[in-house]
C-alpha cells in the first residue's frame, strides 16, 4: 500500500502527464500497489488551488477526479482513493504528537504532515513524497521519496 504526500499531487499536477517527470516515474514504479490519498492531502492540494483562483480549484477538482497516472489504470481518479481519519488514526495521531511533544521536536512541525504520517501509518502504508525530510523521527513510517 502506498500513501501519497501532498506533494505528489503538486508535481503531477505541473506534470501534466509527462511521463519523463519524476513525479510521474516514481507513481509508475510504484505499480500495482494499492493507493491511499489521506483526506488531508485532497484538502492541502484544494488550498492551494483555490489561493489561486476558482479556475485553478476547478482544475484541482479534475485532477482528484479523473487523472489517469502515466496511463496507468486508475479509474475514478484519486477520488476513490481518499481515505480520511478513523479512531485508529486518531489514536496513532494522537501517540505521535506527544512523542515529538516531549521530546521537544514537534515546534517545526506541519500538522498536515503528522495527520498524513498518521494515516499512512494506520493503514500500513510507506508514504511517496518528494520531501521525505518533512517525515524524519516518525518511527515506523517508511517513506520513499523521489527527486525532481
């Protein structure tokens, strides 16, 4: 299983389909694997859309929707992939965040990342991102990243 950074999303979306870019190389090795979009992946992306404008949150929308990875099947786009928090995500959330708490690590820290760290970890996911740095000291979370 394979969980997605937010970053994925922002280079495939500049990708536009070229399946020379390393965004796209990366999503193409990964394969088969079953793919999860944390819910606040699909969130940060639309932010980031819509700061925009309504046109660019539209074209996000599409994207989520119905992109096709390098041609790869993915019918129903990266909609019927998002998976958003349960208890168990919480609970794993919530472990986290005290962890890095009291170890005094959690100030440089983007919630949105530990939420994704979160939902990878409960659904037994290694998370593709191109700043696998963001993931550092989450113990028991492998991360691959890609370079661009």
């Amino acid at each position: 299983m394979i969980a997605i950074d937010t970053t994925v999303l922002i280079d495939e979306f500049r990708a536009r389909g070229n399946p020379a870019a390393p965004v796209n190389q990366a999503l193409l090795k990964v394969g088969e694997e079953p793919m999860l979009v944390p819910a606040v992946v699909a969130g940060d992306f639309l932010d980031g859309a819509w700061m925009v404008s309504e046109e660019r949150a539209d074209q996000a929308m599409r994207v989520l929707r119905t992109r096709r990875i390098c041609g790869a099947d993915m019918r129903g786009g990266y909609a019927g992939r998002i998976c958003g928090a349960d208890l168990e995500t919480a609970s794993i959330y919530g472990r986290l965040v005290a962890r890095l708490r009291r170890e005094r690590k959690l100030a440089d820290r983007s919630q949105n990342d530990l939420w994704i760290a979160a939902t990878a970890l409960s659904a037994g996911a290694t998370l593709l991102s191109l700043d696998p740095a963001d993931f550092s000291g989450i113990e028991g979370l492998e991360v691959r990243g890609y370079g661009v």
